[in-house]
C-alpha cells in the first residue's frame, strides 16, 4: 500500500502565484487532514474533511481552500501566494476507528517557498 | 482550553540515557494522548498512545505516563539511542471532533 501520497515534494512559487498540492490516499479513510509545519510551531490544522463533499475549516484557513469530490483525494489550493504561506504541508488520513484510535497516516509532505 | 503544552522545546541525551518529554492540556473532555515520532524529511508517524483510563503504557523502550488529576502526560525513552534522534510531538483528542491538537514538538538529539 502506498498510504498517503503528496505531490509536489518541493515548489518555489512567486507572490500571488497560485498551485494546488495534491494529496491522495488508498485506504478508504474517510477522515483527511492538512497541516502546515513551521518551525518550533507544531502542527497547525488549515482543513479538514470527514467524507466526500465535507470539508471544514482548521485552525489557520485563510488564504487557502479545500476540496473532497472523492474518498481518496483532498487537493489544497493556495490562491494568491504570500511569504506567509512559506512552510512544510503535510496531509493526513485516519480510519473509522472509535475516539480517534489508530492514529493518523500522514504523508511525506511538500516543503513550499513562496518568495 | 484546546491547547497541548508541549516541553522542552529541545533535548539533548547521552547514548544510554533516559529522554522524558512533558505535556499538559487543559481540556478534561480529551479522551486519547498519542505521541509521533519525525524523522528529517518525513511525515510525523505514530509512535505510541495511551487512554485516560490508565496510567502507564509500556512499548519496548517507549513508555508513556498519564497523570489525569494533574492533566499531563509525558514520554520516557529507556537506553535511549542515536536512532532515537527525531521530533516528537505529543497530540490530544477527543470524540467527536475528529481532529488531534498538537503540541509544538520537542528536538531529540541522542549523542552517540
């Protein structure tokens, strides 16, 4: 099985450049996250998803957006690019297990820079 | 109230020595404490995880200790070792929210 798969592994984007990083997933979980990674900040929640067509707003949504047409793909688009948005993305699913047992299976991420 | 804090920030241990990273939350509705463990270049992956219901877990070197009237929980890694070296974070959930807070991760060097 490959988990979860994210593409681009790497992206420079210039302000206000828009790109969509993709993620997807084949093990049929329902529940997809995304996060962003700074520095000595932990992960911070930007999306979430709990099935196909239900997605919901994280902790730091603003200036992305989110889509989940299938159960395995959960795309994040970046419109409008800033230096803020510079960061390391990970994507994460988990299964159905009950009270949030079994963990999330995050990908390898996409280290972004925005300059 | 929905925090996970999260200490240190950095660790640095003796080839043999135990490693003890700390968490406390606020939030008594959390009902399920991982820990992940990240390696430079990959994605955070799932180490270990403990209930409130009981006081220790125990797996191989990894042990987790959850104290629940002082609301913490922390991770000791036993003979600890230069594989041992990575990011740990601890994280909180409970039911119905579908989404696991974070803490802000502890840097884990292990000196060989």
């Amino acid at each position: 099985n490959a988990g979860v798969t994210q593409t681009p592994k790497f992206r420079i984007l210039k302000i206000g450049q828009s790109m969509t990083l993709q993620c997807t997933q084949d093990m049929n979980h329902n529940y997809m996250y995304w996060y962003r990674q700074d520095p000595g900040m932990g992960l911070k929640l930007i999306y979430y998803s709990v099935g196909a067509g239900i997605t919901d707003k994280g902790e730091v949504p603003n200036g992305y957006n989110v889509s989940r047409s299938t159960t395995e793909d959960f795309p994040l688009r970046l419109e409008l690019a800033a230096p803020s948005q510079t960061s390391v993305y990970f994507c994460a699913s988990r299964g159905p297990a009950e009270q949030g047992s079994g963990g999330y299976t995050f990908g390898s991420g996409t280290r972004l820079t925005v300059v | 109230q929905q925090q996970v804090k999260q200490s240190p920030q950095s660790l640095i241990v003796q080839k043999g020595g135990i490693s003890i990273i700390n968490c406390a939350y606020e939030n008594t509705a959390f009902d399920y404490f991982p820990w992940y463990q990240q390696f430079p270049g990959k994605g955070p992956a799932l180490l270990i995880a403990i209930r409130p219901d009981v006081s220790e877990k125990k797996e191989g070197r990894f042990t987790i200790s959850f104290n629940k009237s002082a609301k913490q929980f922390s991770l000791h890694i036993m003979d600890s070792q230069p594989g041992d070296s990575a990011t740990y974070f601890c994280a909180a959930y409970f039911s119905g929210t579908y989404k696991y807070i974070f803490g802000t991760g502890t840097r884990l060097k292990v000196l060989a």
